[in-house]
C-alpha cells in the first residue's frame, strides 16, 4: 500500500514522504494514528506536487537544524544541585533542568529532545544526546557540581 506520510515515522520515513508498506503496518499503525493517508491512483499527481513543495521546506529546515547541531556540539553547561555527604544527588538532573540550562544559552528545545545514557545521580561530568532530528543527535557534556547553601 502506498501512503503518504504525514508526520515523521522513525525507520520508515520523513514528513512528505510517498513510501509503500504493508497493508496490515499501514492499516494497525499509520492510518489509526494519522502519520500519513493512502495515495490511490487519482491523488497521486497531487502528492507528487506537495513532496515536491515539502522537499523544499525540509531542505530550508534542515540547514537550520544543522547549524543548531554544530551549536550544541562540544557545548559544555553546569548546573548546580544539592548532595548528600557522599557526594550523590538527592534526585536526578532532569530533561526539564537541561532544557533551561541550554535556553540561557539561547538554544530552544523540547524536553523529549534530551536523551540520558543512564539517570545523572552523582556529580562530575556527564554526557548528554539532544536528538534533533532522526540522523542528528549531538552530545553536549553537563558537569554537575555541588550547591554550596
């Protein structure tokens, strides 16, 4: 079945996208959640145009997400908590306190965006993955030092 992608579907396709997949993936999974819609015969030269047209916006895109990438890559934030005696956290550094520490360094981004290896408990230098896109997904270093109160 061919169908038109809607939204992006993670290895399958981008936004804008005409791809062919079976029919039961297409009628269990993309049609009842609205990531895309069937292309018969007579649409076709309509979908066609509009890939065309969203071809263009991605590309447009794409360079901006690129340059937002080259920004967060090597990019080193720190942020302060409160530890125990033994130097481990009270709680774990979180995807919310990520995306303020990088919106005082003007980047914006979603809280689903930040990826963790494994949960921040303790202090010291951690890598952390912001997915951006699908194929781009740098690793900032967050460093977590102890509040002095």
């Amino acid at each position: 079945m061919r169908i038109f992608l809607l939204q992006d579907v993670e290895k399958l396709g981008m936004a804008g996208q005409i791809v062919d997949v079976s029919d039961g993936y297409a009628q269990n999974f993309i049609l009842p959640r609205k990531l895309g819609i069937k292309v018969t015969g007579a649409d076709m030269k309509f979908y066609k145009e509009r890939t065309v047209k969203e071809k263009v916006t991605a590309e447009v895109l794409s360079s901006k997400v690129a340059m937002l990438a080259e920004r967060i890559k090597g990019m080193h934030v720190t942020i302060k908590e409160r530890v125990h005696d033994d130097g481990k956290l009270y709680g774990a550094v979180g995807a919310d306190e990520v995306v303020e520490l990088l919106k005082e360094k003007d980047v914006t981004i979603n809280r689903k965006q930040v990826e963790f290896n494994k949960a921040i408990r303790s202090l010291g230098e951690h890598k952390v993955v912001i997915k951006l896109s699908s194929k781009l997904k740098p690793e900032l270093t967050l460093k977590v030092v102890a509040k002095d109160e």
